[in-house]
C-alpha cells in the first residue's frame, strides 16, 4: 500500500479507536469521506470502518466509484435505528451477467449481546429476549463468524472467554462419557490442548490481542455450526435420542434386484474377485452409518486397508507356491 495513501494510528488508546493497536489506520486520500477508518486482519486483508456512521464495510474505498457507491447505501439505509453497541456491515455482491448490476446484504451487528442478523429488528435490546434456543444459536453464529473476518475495530467480547471455556468443559465431558462415539469436534486430546491456550489468554499481555479474538470468533463459530447441526434447543431429551437414531439408521429405500441377478453378481464377486468386494462394501457401510469424529473414521480406514494389505500378500503368496509347484 502506498505510505502517502494512509497513516497508521501510532496508539490504541486514540480518541478515535479507545483500546485498539497497530491494526487500524487513518485513511487520508482526496475523494475520500473523513471518518473513515482502515484495519488490517492478522491474515492481511482490509476492511473499512466508520465509527460515526456505525458502519463496516469490505470494499475498497480507494477506489472512487466503491467510495460512492458505499456512501449511496449508507444514505439508504436506517442508520437511526442503530442503538449502542450495534453497527451494521454493508457487503456489496455485482452481478457480472445483469449488467454489472449489485445486490447489497446488510448484516446487522449487536456487540452487547454477541448476536447477528439481516433483520435489524430481531436483535434489538427488547426483541433479543424473544428468540427461541435454536434462532438464538444461529444469530451467534453468524456474530462468531463476522467477528473472525472482522476483528481489529472491536475489542474481544466479555463473554467470548466464558463461553469458549464452558464449552471446551462440555466437549470434554461428553468425551469421557461416550467415548469413541462421541460427536463432538474435537477429542479429548484437542480439548486438553485448547484448554492450554484458553489459559493463556488470560494473561495481561493478551488483553488486547487481535489474534486471540480471531481464536475465540473461529472456535465459537464451530461450537454454534456443531449445535446447529445437533439441532440445539428443539427437541426432549426423548425425541432428540429418537432423532439421532433415526439419523444412524435411516430407512433403505434403494430397491434388490431380482435373485437371479443378485445370484449372478455374487458369483461373479466371489469367483473372480475372491470375495473382496463383499468386505469392502461392508466396511463401507459401517463407516457411513458412523457418526463419530473423522479421526476415528480415519483410523478405522488405515487399519482395513492394512488388514486388507495383509490379506491380499497372503494370497499372492499362496497363489505363487501353487503356480510354482505346478509348473515344476
């Protein structure tokens, strides 16, 4: 980026960002509104952010017709209806085969209540209470993932530590309580590992990190995607068991073919190929109907493919003695 285009606010604790580091930038170029504010993500892509205006947005105000374009949304937009601690991102989409023409999707942000939506209305301080378990999960959601891309103009939220640490003690929990059937995302193992680093960012040094809100914005983003997918908070514990076994097993539509036809196939199977199709198609099968860990769906692969490895030398072995003392 050109040095005379911006210059980089030298301290956190300016007037402008209370708190904030190295990742924000006074933005000053002709043809640019005042107020607005360049930051950086530690992976090394920019966003805008305008604290007056309470808006965030992932296009390039550098270039003159995004900046107008940028400023005619905002005029649209209710900006009025923006309470403390709420801003809302402005993402543009054009459409290459309608003329260039552009669809804006507004995502509204609530930072006190760590809540996103495209209604405004629905996270509002008097509707947020009003939202069912699993409306209010997916509203976290896609507050955990707007806070990963956008990290550097917000300080980590109060509840981000708590509730990362209430639900690495769950994970943990249900892996020593089920086991290798467990369905959490992460292992025991990994729980350990992100408990450690959980644990340092308690440190003073910390406090202001935006790595670390970019940890805790990723891994409440999967703890949300996993809840999501476990259908939170819309079952009994009776019908949610009755819904995970219907998941486990569900009924085979697919239609046999005639016995003659299954007859001939499994000839076929175990005259030419030895069988061996029948053990793969198990195996298979199994691990389909599996909903466990991928780790554990991996090592359960490695060890058929090796039991199976083993199976075939023998074989080979076998059938080369019996060519061998044949043709001697």
């Amino acid at each position: 980026m050109d040095a005379t285009a911006s210059t980089p606010i030298s301290s956190r604790s300016s007037t402008l960002l209370p708190g904030f580091g190295e990742g924000c930038f006074k933005v000053s170029q002709d043809g640019l509104t005042p107020g607005w504010t360049l930051c950086v993500h530690p992976q090394g892509w920019i966003y805008y952010f305008n604290p007056a205006l309470k808006v965030v947005t992932d296009q390039d105000l550098r270039q003159q017709d995004r900046m107008e374009r940028t400023e005619y949304n905002c005029s649209q937009y209710p900006l009025s209806h923006l309470s403390e601690g709420m801003e809302v991102h402005l993402h543009m989409q054009t459409h290459m085969g309608f003329s260039g023409t552009n669809t804006t999707f507004n995502l509204v942000i609530n930072h006190a209540y760590c809540v996103a939506s495209y209604d405004i209305e629905e996270i509002k301080e008097d509707n947020i209470c009003y939202l069912s378990p699993s409306r209010l999960n997916r509203c976290r959601r896609q507050y955990w993932n707007y806070l990963w891309n956008h990290p550097v103009h917000v300080p980590t939220p109060g509840r981000a530590l708590e509730d990362t640490t209430d639900a690495l003690t769950w994970f943990y929990t249900d892996n020593l309580i089920s086991g290798a059937r467990s369905t959490v995302p992460f292992s025991k193992s990994e729980c350990e590992e992100l408990s450690r680093v959980v644990r340092d960012f308690t440190l003073q040094s910390n406090e202001k990190s935006v790595s670390r809100t970019v940890f805790l914005a990723w891994f409440l983003r999967e703890v949300c995607s996993f809840r999501d997918a476990e259908s939170y908070g819309m079952y009994t514990q009776k019908e949610l068991l009755a819904f995970r076994q219907r998941r486990l097993n569900p009924q085979n539509i697919s239609q046999q073919p005639s016995p003659f036809v299954l007859a001939s196939l499994n000839f076929i199977i175990n005259a030419l190929f030895f069988g061996i199709p029948h053990t793969y198609r198990a195996h298979v099968k199994i691990t389909s109907e599996y909903r466990g860990r991928l780790a554990s769906v991996q090592q359960n692969w490695e060890k058929y493919i090796e039991r199976l490895v083993r199976e075939y030398s023998h074989f080979l072995l076998i059938v080369s003695y019996r060519v061998f003392t044949s043709t001697s």
